[in-house]
C-alpha cells in the first residue's frame, strides 16, 4: 500500500494530524515537545483515499547513541519507507532556522514532498503559511489537524500521488480518463426535511436514499456517483443540520458531526432551503459555515413546485440572498422542486459554473492594473494623522480564490476597506458567490536595520 510518513521539527501537530487521518486517537498528543518518540503506522483514510501513514518523532539533533538521536534514526528508517512525505511547519509559529534545515533534509530524500502549514486557523496562521514558501516546497497547503479544516486541499494533493489500479492492459489510457474526468464533490446540506435525498432520488432515477415526511431519516454522509451531460459527479447526502441547542440524541450528534466532514471534503456545497421557510437563522448559520469552510457555494430553494407562482418571487429570491449573505454576494440561487424534478438542470449547471469560479485564477498583471484603479477611485483613509501605503497584490492560490496584499501597517487597515476590495474584486472579475480571501501582509522595511543618525 501507497505509504506516507509525517515528518517536521517537534511538537508542529504530526500525532494530531496522524490521528485525524486514522480517525482513531492511536497516537498520544500533549503541547509538552517530544512525546511522540517511535515511529507509528496506521491504516488513513481520506475521502476514498486510503494509505499507510507513519507518525514520526520531531526531527531534531542529537549526540549520537542518545534517545534524540535514536529517534531520528526511526524518524530516517520511516522516510525511507515512505513513498511520500508530509512536511508539516507549524504556521502559527512561522518559519525556524530548524524548519529550513530539515527542509533541506526533506529534499535530499529524492521523493515527493507535500509541505503542510499546520494551525493555519486565523490572521497569525495565514500569515505563517505565507512564509513557508520560502522553503522552496512548493505550495503550502493550509490545514488545520485539530479542527479538520483543509482536508479537502489536502485530498486532492495526496490523490496526485495515490497510484490508481488498473483493470485492463490499458493502464495510461484509463489513468488519463481518470484525472481528466475526476468527479466534482458536491455536498448537499440543509435543515432537516428541507428534501435533499429526494433531490438526489431524482438526479438517479430512482429511490436510492430512503425519504420520508419525518425529519431526520438521513443519518450518515451516503455517496453516491452521477453522471450528468458527460460530466460526473460524487454527490453526498447529509443529515440535516438543526441548531445546537436542539441535538440532543448521541446519534445525531454523530450525524452532524458526519455532516460537517463532508462539507469539508466537498467542493461545491448545495444549501437546500425550503421555500416556504426560506433564509431563518439556521440557514444562514450553515451558509456561513459553508464560507468560512472556503467552499463554493449554491443555494437551492425547494419545493418551489408549492408556491403560489405569482410574478416576480425569482427575482426577490435575487434580492433576499444579497441581503441576507452579503459575505457570498451574488451567489447562484436556484428554485427546485425535487419531488417533481423541476429545476434540475438549472441547478447542476449552477454547480459546474460555481466549480468554475471557485477554481479560478485571476492574471497577475490584470489584478494589479484592477488595485491600482480601485486605490485611486476609493484611497484607503488615514489613520492617526498617517496615510496607509498599499503597494501590491497577488494571488496565492485557488480553491476558494486567495490573494495577498502587502501594505504598511496592516493592524490598521479597516474591515470596511477589505470588504471595498473584496466586493471590487468579486465584480471586476467575476467571482460570484465564491469565498474570496484577503491576507494583509506587511512589506519589510529595508531601511529598518539602520541606525538612525544622532541629532
């Protein structure tokens, strides 16, 4: 089996990561540096992924024949094993002379390196993360092993290193279909009863996943496999999500747990609402739930088949949305009915475009000629009596569309400014409904290091 060892200076989070990946607490995990000392395997699970994982002691030096240095030689026994490594920093911290030195050891290793910015969650961790590019591992990729966030980014890297078995002679070919055609994971949550598995019933054909007029029969995250137009889709129906103060059942909690994970390793997330009790409190929780997430996001309106049909409820569905989630303006809304399977074809065709956008990358030269006529129509105010230099933006990655922006003074550049940009770069570019992210990001001083001259 396709095997990984984690590996990274000590106490950066690779036991919490192993045990998130083994889904079992095999791996003893404290804030004190250095509890894990031998190396451990297990069997993870990632999606529909699954590999051997070894946790392996913190790389650190030692004098040789002491337990640090027997530690590293099980740490550099699990690395030739391996077949790829995790390369796991902790982002919060920012990078250390220890992290570069073992990244240099990381690369002599000669196999594929995936660099992990642990404990991204928050300003402090986006901003770690940003510096760990300059390891010269490639793209960091964000998570955070404690709270589950950034599996899904982490699943799409690990399945470019996954080997697929092939059923026939014709291996190149059918792995080649297979990266090509790879299926969008949607996820499709809501409240309970709000209609989502006989939504998905009706994209199959037939009655696949048990409904009823009862809530909450939907009980795990069921996957099932759509092919719509050629193009295919792993689709997952989740339980319904009700408030917390309402969860009272072991069970439950266990399917809302279920649930959320699959709003993790989804990329499209469909919020189901029912038309007539549409936007209350608990959708707008799970909307943001679904932002923060940093999925693509589509809403669809059910049993639109029970309204009264007058004159423009489509638009004021427009309307409602950007009230009610102005931090995913302009998100795809779509009225369904899933019982009589109306609106079905407007609403894959909302996912495959918020897929789209989610995936997009915006040109460097494009989104610089766009910020500097945004400063000049709206410059940003003075604070204290000092004006706030913003000299530059990029974009880091996609998945959802993430940008940094390096200024002078970033703790004071006001939210009512980043929400300006944000809302700029959403219309000039096209970015509709889509999690935009924004990281501030200060330009070092070069003159800092001077002295100043005596007066």
């Amino acid at each position: 089996m396709f095997t990984i060892a984690i590996i990274g200076r000590p106490n950066v989070g690779k036991s919490t990561l192993f045990n998130r990946l083994v889904g079992q607490k095999l791996a003893l995990v404290d804030d004190l540096p250095g509890v894990t000392r031998d190396r451990r395997e297990g069997e993870a699970h990632l999606g529909d992924l699954a590999f051997t994982v070894i946790d392996t002691a913190g790389l650190d030096e030692g004098v040789k024949g002491s337990l640090t240095a027997r530690m590293q030689e099980q740490t550099e026994t699990a690395i030739k094993l391996a077949d790829a490594l995790f390369f796991v920093i902790d982002a919060r911290v920012g990078l250390t002379p220890t992290d570069r030195a073992f990244a240099d050891f990381a690369r002599r290793a000669n196999k594929p390196v995936l660099l992990l910015a642990n404990k991204s969650e928050g300003k402090h961790g986006e901003l770690g993360a940003m510096e760990s590019y300059a390891l010269g591992l490639g793209d960091p990729i964000q998570i955070s092993a404690e709270h589950g966030e950034g599996m899904g980014e982490l699943y799409d890297a690990v399945s470019e290193l996954v080997p697929t078995e092939p059923d026939d002679e014709d291996e190149r070919e059918e792995t080649d279909e297979e990266r090509a055609g790879r299926p969008i994971r949607v996820a499709i949550v809501g409240r309970p009863n709000a209609g989502k598995s006989t939504l998905i019933n009706h994209l199959l054909g037939e009655e696949r996943l048990l409904t009823s007029p009862e809530a909450g029969t939907t009980r795990d995250s069921i996957a099932v496999e759509i092919d719509w137009k050629g193009r295919g889709f792993r689709i997952f129906d989740t339980a319904g999500l009700r408030r917390r103060s309402r969860i009272e059942e072991k069970l439950e909690k266990l399917s809302v747990a279920d649930a959320l994970r699959a709003v993790r390793f989804a990329e499209v997330v469909v919020l189901m609402m029912d038309a007539q009790n549409r936007f209350e409190e608990q959708d707008l929780r799970i909307a943001d739930l679904i932002e923060r997430e940093g999925r693509a996001l589509v809403i669809a309106v059910n049993k639109w088949d029970l309204m009264d049909g007058k004159p423009g409820q489509i638009s004021a569905l427009r309307s409602d949305a950007d009230h009610w989630l102005p931090q995913v303006s302009g998100v795809p809304i779509v009225a369904v009915s899933g019982l009589m399977g109306e609106g079905i074809d407007r609403l894959m065709e909302a996912i495959v475009k918020a897929y789209a956008v989610w995936n997009k990358r915006v040109p460097t030269s494009a989104l610089n000629r766009w910020f500097e006529q945004a400063i000049a129509a709206n410059p940003p105010p003075a604070v204290s009596g000092r004006r706030l230099k913003l000299n530059y933006i990029t974009q880091t990655k996609a998945r959802p569309p993430s940008f940094v922006l390096f200024c002078s003074r970033a703790d004071a550049i006001p939210q009512s400014y980043l929400r300006y940009l944000t809302n700029s770069l959403r219309e000039i570019f096209e970015l509709p409904g889509t999690p935009v992210r924004i990281t501030l990001r200060e330009k070092a001083n070069p003159f800092a290091h001077k002295r100043k001259r005596p007066s």
